[in-house]
C-alpha cells in the first residue's frame, strides 16, 4: 500500500494524473477529489471502496440498469468504452452465476 501511495504521490505532484487508485480502481484525474487529492487515503482499503460504490450509485441514477451504470463507472463520456466495458462485466457475471449454479446442483445431488 505505502508503495502504491508514494507511485500515486510522485504521478500527482508530476500532474500526471491519467491513472486509477486502489481496490475499486477509481481514476484519479476525475475523482482525487473524493480523497481530497490525498494518495495515501485513496488506498486504505475501506475508504476505496466506499468512493467505489458512492461513483457507481451516481451513475446508477444516470443509467437504465446496473449494468449500463458499470459501463458509465469505468468511462462516463466514451459511450464506446463502457459498452465494451459493460460487455465484459456481463461475461463475468454470467460466468459466475454459471458457477454459482454448478455449486448449487452439486448441493442437491
């Protein structure tokens, strides 16, 4: 984490702030504000992802369903890159349920 931080700091201070941050993968240039463009609190675990879940619920209201609202996460203005965004994320999720119901038949054998 102290080394993430300090990679953070060196971008920041060099304005060089096209990169994302933490768990939730926040990017910096649109969002450093939400850590008080402080790097060292943009990788405490708790924090991340509550800045995570708070962008994504903003973009849930803007967005017809959850999926849409993942797409706009990872690239609000680029209507091309959430959907190709978007696109994976549905691929992991049917992946998962797809597992999730293996599971599920091996329970019930």
């Amino acid at each position: 984490m102290k080394d993430a931080a300090a990679a953070c700091q060196k971008l920041h201070d060099a304005k060089d702030y096209m990169f994302d941050v933490g768990l939730g993968q926040v990017n910096w240039r649109w969002h450093r504000q939400r850590f008080d463009a402080d790097c060292n609190k943009a990788f405490i675990p708790t924090v991340n992802i509550n800045k995570s879940a708070e962008i994504l619920k903003e973009e849930r209201l803007r967005s017809k369903t959850w999926l849409e609202a993942a797409g706009r996460y990872h690239h609000p203005s680029n209507k091309k890159f959430a959907q190709r965004y978007r696109k994976g994320v549905y691929r992991y999720w049917v992946s998962i349920q797809k597992q999730l119901q293996a599971e599920q038949e091996k329970i019930n054998l």
